[in-house]
C-alpha cells in the first residue's frame, strides 16, 4: 500500500477516492471499501483513502472529542489488509480547516490526489464550516472531471452501524457487540515499554504497551491473547486503566500479564486482543490486596480462555 503526505510535486497516477476518518474501520467502513475496490477497478484505476490527523473533532475540540478506536498505525494496517492501494493523510491544521469547499475540491481531490470517481457516505460534508454538500460536490465534479457515487448507510441487525456504535459497546464492556460491529475482536496494538516494574515485585511480571492516546475507549481487567510474541498468539490477562491503587496520576495504562512467560519483551509491537471482561478497575488498599486480586483474575483470565479454546 502506497502512503502519501501533505502536498508533493511528484504526480501520481489517478485514484477512485472515498474521504473518512475510519476510526475503527468497521462492518460500514469494511463495505464502503469493498465498493471503492470494485469501483477502481472498473475504471482502471488505483483504490485511495484520505483520511486525516488529527481527526477534526479533536482539533476542534481536544477534551470533548470521542476516544480513538485505533491508532493511525492500526488504521492504516487495517486499510492495507482491506485491499486498499493508497492511502493519503492529510493533515488537519487551522490552513486545512479553513479551505472553502470549492477549494477543498479543486486543490485536494482534483490536483493534488487526481480522484476521477468519489464515493461517499449520504451525510458527507466538507470544506470550511462543513459548507459543502452532495450537491455542490457533484456540481464541482463537472467542473474537475469525476463522478460521485453516495453509499447508504450499513445496518446490522437492524441498527446503525458506527464508530459512535463501537465505542459504546466497549465502554459497557459488551465484547460480543463491539465484534459484531467490527467484524473481528477488538483489539490494541503498541510497543512495549519499561514501566514501574512493580507487578514483577508483586510476582506478576507485565508488559506495558504503549497507548497512543490517553482515552481508551475501554477499560478493566480482561482475559486476552498477544501477538506478535512468536509464531502463536499467547494467553494472558490484561488492566487497562488508570491504576488508582498505585498512582493518582489519572494516566491511562495497559498493562499485560502473559502465562507461562519469561522472555523480554522491550521494544517488541505486539497487539492484545480483548476476548473478555473479567471485572471493572478498582482501588484497593494495599498492595497486598492487589496482589491477592491480581492472582484471582489470572485464574479467571485462564478459565477463560480454557474454555474459549475449547469451544
């Protein structure tokens, strides 16, 4: 898959285009780029996502945008396993933000990225203040020389397929929904990191992987499997919060406990698949406690996993 940046002199062959954030890169997502791949190659051309970063509502908004479902690392390794050719990420800067639709069109998708057909969600707006709209889109199109195609919104089970979705059902702890609208288990991916090193004192020793962003968009103690450790992915038990029983310092952690396990793991990317909910974070009042509880979810986390494997 071919990534491209900002502007370039270099002019690269035309694209099918379809615009998006992807967080997530669910079923609705998932569809949209089957039908961007099969309208590419009816045209002869390359498939090519613009997608941006940082996504708008976190420039707008920091605090009040949504938490991340994945990384721009994850997402683009999800674009790539998804067929797509190119992906181009653009920048979302107060310049960017400010670009009148008809100068979004013709700097952006008609010179910059060569789109000869766009494909798009029915509630797709652009340009500064959101102003742009199918219509004008289309209008623009003669002007530049593509065609538009809007895609409907996916359903599943009778409900909106949507990133907004995905985060609730993570957030309610719901792993079996969140799959379902993704199509596969949710999982993070991150290097591992030196942290505290206090769970090797309390007989537990983690690997702390980096998170990209502070607001998970789930959090708890869970049963999970690790990759990227070997040829087979491992079973493990997992903490993803904010450890209010060793810090009050409010910072999200992921923190990973692999069975059966002695190697180092610093530097390594791996990436933890969340299979299920063992039980919600909580403040203890010593660390003896936590330690006694830490035993009890590796037990959980195994029993587990025991049965999932044996299912």
């Amino acid at each position: 898959m071919l990534l491209t940046h900002g502007s370039s002199d270099a002019v690269l062959p035309a694209v099918a285009l379809t615009v998006g954030n992807f967080d997530g890169i669910h079923r609705g997502h998932q569809t949209m780029l089957q039908r961007l791949r099969a309208g590419a190659r009816e045209r002869g051309v390359a498939s090519c996502v613009l997608t941006f970063e940082p996504h708008p509502r976190e420039f707008f908004s920091p605090r009040g945008a949504p938490t991340r479902l994945t990384s721009l690392r994850e997402k683009l390794e999800l674009l790539a396993a998804h067929g797509v050719e190119r992906v181009h990420v653009q920048r979302f800067s107060r310049s960017f933000a400010a670009l009148a639709p008809e100068a979004f069109v013709g700097e952006v998708l008609a010179k910059q990225l060569r789109a000869r057909w766009l494909l798009i969600g029915e509630d797709f707006r652009f340009g500064a203040k959101r102003a742009g709209d199918l219509a004008l889109l289309k209008t623009l199109g003669q002007r530049h020389g593509y065609q538009v195609e809007t895609m409907p919104t996916v359903m599943h089970a009778g409900s909106r397929v949507s990133s907004s979705a995905v985060r609730a059902a993570l957030a309610a702890g719901d792993l079996a929904a969140a799959e379902t609208l993704l199509a596969r288990t949710y999982s993070i991916s991150g290097r591992v990191i030196h942290g505290r090193k206090l769970g090797r004192e309390l007989g537990f020793a983690t690997a702390n992987v980096q998170l990209k962003h502070n607001r998970p968009p789930l959090t708890g103690i869970y049963a999970v499997k690790v990759h990227g450790i070997g040829a087979v992915a491992r079973p493990a038990v997992a903490s993803l919060g904010v450890r209010p029983t060793i810090t009050a310092s409010g910072r999200a952690v992921l923190e990973v406990h692999l069975f059966d396990f002695s190697g180092d793991l610093y530097a390594a990317h791996v990436r933890v698949e969340f299979l299920h909910k063992i039980r919600d974070e909580e403040k203890y009042p010593d660390l003896e406690t936590l330690k006694t509880q830490i035993a009890r979810d590796c037990e959980a986390a195994k029993s587990f996993l025991m049965d999932h494997r044996n299912a």
